[in-house]
C-alpha cells in the first residue's frame, strides 16, 4: 500500500460561527492523504492509471474550501465524502484542516460587545480538525480483504438485484458486517 498525499493546500474561505468569519474571512491549509495502490500506474508511468490523480484531490477541496460551513468537522467529512465518490479504489484517507489564526473573528466580535464574550486569550496558530477512515474490511464469509466505505457511496449501492428475503437472510447470517464482492454476487444470481 501507498501514500498519495497533498499537503498544505492553501485557501482563503468563509467558514465559520460568527457573521465576521463569514463575512471577513480567514486563511485556511489542507493536507489529505491517501492509502491506494500505485503499482499500475508505476508500470505504465500513464496518468489514467494513476488511483488518485492530486489534481483532482485539490479541485474536490478547492470546491469545498469555497462552500461557506459553520463547522471544519463539516468540511472535512464532505471532503472525505467527495474523495469516496471520485476515487473508489482508496483503502484510506486522512484530511486535515487548518483555520490560521483562528482568533482574528472572535477578536472582532469581542470589540462589538467585550462583557458577552471571551475571545481567545494570547496567539493562537492554528485550530484544525482531523478525521480518517480505513475502508480495507475483511468478509465474514469468504475472510479475504475487500473495499468498503460503508455508505451510499459504496459499490453494493449498485447492486440491486437480490431479492429482499436474500438480504434479509444475509443480515441474520452476518448482522450489520458487509460481504465483499465476490460473496454478494453469489446471492445476487
């Protein structure tokens, strides 16, 4: 397994609580990181192999970076779940990001009424949220690895050939745990 992994991407975006960030601004670095496989593209030394083009991992953060969210735990996920939908071969993930100088609104809105709220108190670098995930499970049935992000932007999502009473025999025989690939398909007919 390798890492593809961008780092310090740099934005100036409009997240925040408080009407100032939103309004103001701040700067804003992203780093993500990729577990993928890289041998098809190391041997053919072609871009259409490549798992994970880094072009692509900064246009999905570049158009994120420009949503306004009260949340970086917001902008994180949807940057995670972007890269789930671009990129379904990953086995993880790992985004970072960073607000710079995250004191500047609170500043502000301290100044317009000082005895309702405490800004951060002394120099503050940076606030930052993190989030991974580890898509590599391993089938209850068959015990071989397979790729599972576990949400609607899964590749069992495209299957809807099997019967109702099939699933439901599925989730008694292996509860809420995934099958891989091979193994669905041999329920599906």
């Amino acid at each position: 397994m390798a890492l593809v992994v961008l780092e310090g991407m740099r934005f100036h975006a409009f997240h925040g609580v408080y009407p100032e960030e939103q309004l103001l601004g701040t700067e804003y670095v992203v780093n993500v990181e990729v577990q993928t496989g890289i041998a098809m593209a190391a041997k053919t030394d072609n871009i259409e192999a490549a798992t994970v083009n880094y072009e692509t991992v900064f246009q999905i953060c570049m158009a994120e970076m420009a949503q306004p969210r009260k949340l970086l735990e917001t902008v994180v996920t949807n940057i995670i779940q972007r890269m789930k939908r671009q990129f379904p071969q990953m086995k993880g993930i790992k985004v970072q990001v960073r607000k710079l100088n995250p004191a500047i609104g609170t500043k502000m809105r301290a100044m317009e009424n000082p005895e309702k709220y405490q800004p951060i108190s002394g120099r503050t670098e940076a606030a930052w949220v993190q989030d991974e995930g580890n898509f590599v499970s391993v089938c209850p049935r068959c015990k071989m690895p397979f790729l599972c992000y576990a949400d609607d932007t899964c590749w069992c999502k495209e299957l809807n050939n099997i019967h109702p009473a099939t699933l439901e025999t599925l989730k008694r025989q292996f509860g809420t745990t995934c099958i891989c690939q091979n193994c669905l398909k041999l329920y599906a007919g």
